[in-house]
C-alpha cells in the first residue's frame, strides 16, 4: 500500500496518510452536485373555458289565452284602451266621423308588434294615420298570444275630429 500512497516523490509517513484522506474528503466536498437535466418542454395548461349563459329571454307582463285572432282582437282592443284612457271616446259616436281606418297588426310571442298593415286607410287624414300607427307602437307589449304563439289581428279605428277614438270591438254605437 505505501507504493500507491506517495505524493510528489514523497514517501508516506504516518501523517500525511490521514492528511491525504482528509483532504480528498474536502476536495470531494467542494465539488458540486451533478446539474439537474432542463425541465421538459410542457404545453402551456390553459384554463378551462368559460360558458356563460345566454341572458334568460324577457317574459311576458301579460298574457291573452285567445285561441283565435277574432278573440285575441278584443284583448288588444282593452289593451289599447287601458294605454289611451284620455283618448276614448264616452258615449255614443256622432254620424260623421272625421276619420274611419281598418289596421292589421302583427304581433309575436312576447306581444311586440312586428307590423302594422293598412286595409283601409284614411288617406285624407295622415295625422290620423301617423297617430294610430304612433298609438299601437307605444302600446307594446300587448298581451302574448299564448296559445297561438304569434297573431295577426284586425280592428277598425273610429275617429272623431276631436282626436279621441272607439275601437269597433269595443265601440258603444253611433247616434
């Protein structure tokens, strides 16, 4: 063993064998750990996505359960009315009106109106017109058709050169 011990031609004594081991031990511990392999390539983890529910739809104030476009008429007809209450004309209508006009209005699900039709206009007053078209937009929603989905429905607009209105539906004659 002593031929494998020397250090530098030197011959080893009992000193610097300890020493030999302890300064390989101190060399060994200087020596740093092994690098750590780089970490492997991983996709970037992507959050879940995101469901966000469809706004809920708008529900219907009030509701007609007329089974057909004639009975669903006469809850358009109170329903313009409650809208116009300053509007209606009391009582019985004169024999000359200043304006007679027959309008289809269309009407969806939800009560919205999606149309309005002239069948009859009074062409010789568009103010009455403009005012009756004005009239049923300002009304909506009307009462939702329920058991038809959706109605199309006609009434006859009866108006005194006042400016105030019966509805045949709901019309209380004429003198």
């Amino acid at each position: 063993m002593q031929q494998f011990l020397t250090v530098r031609g030197c011959a080893p004594t009992r000193w610097n064998v300890p020493f030999l081991a302890g300064l390989l031990a101190v060399l060994a511990g200087c020596s740093s750990p092994p690098p750590k392999p780089p970490p492997a390539a991983t996709a970037p983890v992507a959050p879940p996505p995101v469901t966000v529910a469809p706004p809920p739809l708008p529900q219907p104030t009030h509701t007609s359960q007329a089974p057909t476009p004639r009975d669903y008429r006469r809850d358009a007809a109170k329903h313009l009315y409650d809208r116009n209450t300053q509007r209606i004309f009391a009582g019985k209508l004169p024999p000359l009106l200043y304006a007679v006009g027959v309008l289809q209005v269309d009407i969806d699900r939800m009560g919205f109106v999606t149309d309005i039709r002239w069948m009859r206009a009074p062409s010789h007053a568009p103010e009455v017109m403009a005012d009756i078209e004005r009239s049923v937009r300002a009304a909506a929603p009307f009462p939702a058709p329920v058991r038809m989905g959706k109605v199309t429905y006609t009434d006859t607009w009866l108006w005194h050169k006042s400016g105030r209105f019966q509805l045949d539906t709901l019309t209380e004659g004429q003198l």
